[in-house]
C-alpha cells in the first residue's frame, strides 16, 4: 500500500519536464496497468521526458530521441532505433568477453 499511495502522490503534478529513473511497477497486474496508463498520460502531457532505462522495449515505445552516456560522456546520440542496437550490441560484447575470461 505504500508503494501504491507513494505512486499516487508523485503523478498528481502535470510537469513540463518529467525525469524518470527506470519505468515505475508496482503493485498486482491489475494496478500494474493502471499506473503504465497514467504514467503513459503523464509522459505525453509533458514537453520533455528525460529517462534513464536498460529497457530496449521502454525505450524505443516512448523516446524520440536517445542519448547513452557511459562514465558520465556522451557515447551516442541519436534516433532509438539506432542507438538501442548498438548499446545492446556493445552489451552482448561485454558480456561474451567476460565469459571468455572465466573459462
């Protein structure tokens, strides 16, 4: 419930500028959808929506526009089609590094 009434109370104000830390779930499926659907609202009532995600399917249904920074310096900026599938590819590339290392 706290959560819930936490949620509640941070998507009353209508700001021109929303930033977002990751994509906020909560609760049962049912208030699940309830909050994607006002979130949704609140995201296209505001001008600017500045979100920080490792959601590719997150990414590429809300921004227009998508910059990666790594260690604080742009990476990429660009359309998200374009910059998701690098990031994920750059990810992937990391990850089988690492794997050759512990073998």
């Amino acid at each position: 419930m706290h959560l819930r009434l936490a949620f509640a109370v941070s998507t009353m104000l209508q700001p021109e500028i929303l930033l977002m830390d990751e994509w906020l779930s909560v609760g049962d499926k049912k208030f699940t959808q309830k909050a994607q659907d006002r979130l949704k609202k609140l995201v296209d009532a505001s001008s600017i929506l500045v979100i920080a995600s490792h959601s590719r399917d997150l990414v590429l249904r809300t921004c227009n526009r998508v910059i990666w920074l790594a260690h604080g310096k742009i990476r990429m900026d660009g359309d998200p089609k374009t910059v998701v599938n690098e990031f994920f590819h750059d990810q992937d590339s990391e990850k089988n590094k690492s794997i050759r290392k512990t073998l």
